[in-house]
C-alpha cells in the first residue's frame, strides 16, 4: 500500500510540474514568439497610447462616431470581466422594450436616413463585447456622422470601405468593420466633433 501512495504522490507532482508549469510556460513562449500582438490582447496604440483592444468593443455616444452593437454586460457597457449576452429570448418584453428603444433612438439621431435599421446596431452579441459592425451597420450611420463632421457622405463612405476587413480564410464570417479602427481612422481624416465620445 505504501508503494501505491508513494507512486500516486510522485505522479500527482510530476503532472502538477508537466501540465501546471512546464506546459503553460512553453505555450506562453510560442505565442510570444510567434503571435505576440494577439498574445498581449491585441492593443491598439495611437500616438504612443494604448486606446483599446481590436477584440473588446468600446462605447461611442458622440454623434461624429460610429457606434458599436449594444453590449448586454454589467454593470457598465463593454465589461470585459463580465463578457456574456444577455439570455433574453426573442419574446421576451424585456428584450422587446430594448430593441424598440434603440429603434428610436437612432431614429432621432437620423431622423433623415430612409434605409431600414441594421439588426446589428439594436441587439448585442453574445458576448456583449463584439468590436465589429456589419458594414450596411457602418453605412446606416454615415449620414449623421457626415451631418456632425460637416464632411461629405462620398469621403465617409469611402472611408468606410478602405477600412473593412474581408471574411476569414476568405470563406468564414461576413465582411466587417472593427469600430474602434474605424474611428481612429475618422478621426484622423476629419476634424474632431464638438463632443468627446
């Protein structure tokens, strides 16, 4: 019996060492090595500052901004550490309530724009934290965004084209936009609005 306890401890410790110390390490290595900015939360710098993340989306309200999905976390918006939907189903009037009342926001803040609402800006994602907008989400918004900037819908519109990102491998996802970049970007070829974010 003591044979049995001494090769279960001597085994105990040399999985603990093997999968708790060795492994992580050598994985934490490679990926330094070989994916290092995705490795260290994909941060996105300007002028020397980190200022997000490309997988964690941000909140935008100021009307020269492109905006985001809504986030479903808690307790504010974008809660990286509370990264989760918001399990209402389809029926639910809590839900419903939400919907309509991101519907009309945005319909007073593009009292103008005729096209129909793209899902994506009324409903959150599963994680709450999606960094993308499709990009009819991106296009919806160039009106009041133009309107806020005093630029022109045709330079907005092509900005939002230069910057979307094609589906993965080619064949997975959808064309998309990474809010935060496209911001960085408007922001770079147009005068700042009156607001801040």
């Amino acid at each position: 019996m003591l044979n049995q306890i001494r090769t279960s401890i001597l085994l105990l410790s040399l999985f603990t060492v093997l999968t708790g110390v060795l492994y992580p390490l050598f994985v934490t290595g490679v990926s330094q090595l070989l994916f290092p900015t995705q490795a260290n939360g994909s941060l996105i710098e300007q002028e020397g500052l980190v200022v997000g993340s490309e997988l964690i989306g941000q909140s935008f309200t100021d009307p020269g901004y492109f905006r985001g999905r809504p986030s479903a976390t808690s307790p504010a918006p974008y809660n990286a550490a509370a990264s989760s939907g918001s399990n209402l189903g389809p029926s639910n009037p809590v839900l419903l309530d939400a919907v309509r009342g991101r519907v009309q926001e945005l319909h007073t803040l593009n009292p103008t724009q005729a096209e129909p609402i793209p899902v994506d800006l009324v409903t959150a994602s599963g994680s709450g934290l999606d960094p993308h907008i499709s990009v009819q989400a991106a296009l919806y918004q160039v009106p009041r965004i133009a309107r806020a900037r005093g630029i022109s819908e045709t330079n907005l519109r092509s900005l939002v084209e230069r910057n979307i990102e094609s589906r993965d491998l080619g064949v997975l996802g959808e064309p998309r936009l990474n809010v935060l970049r496209l911001n960085i970007a408007l922001s770079k070829s147009s005068p700042a609005s009156k607001g801040d974010r």
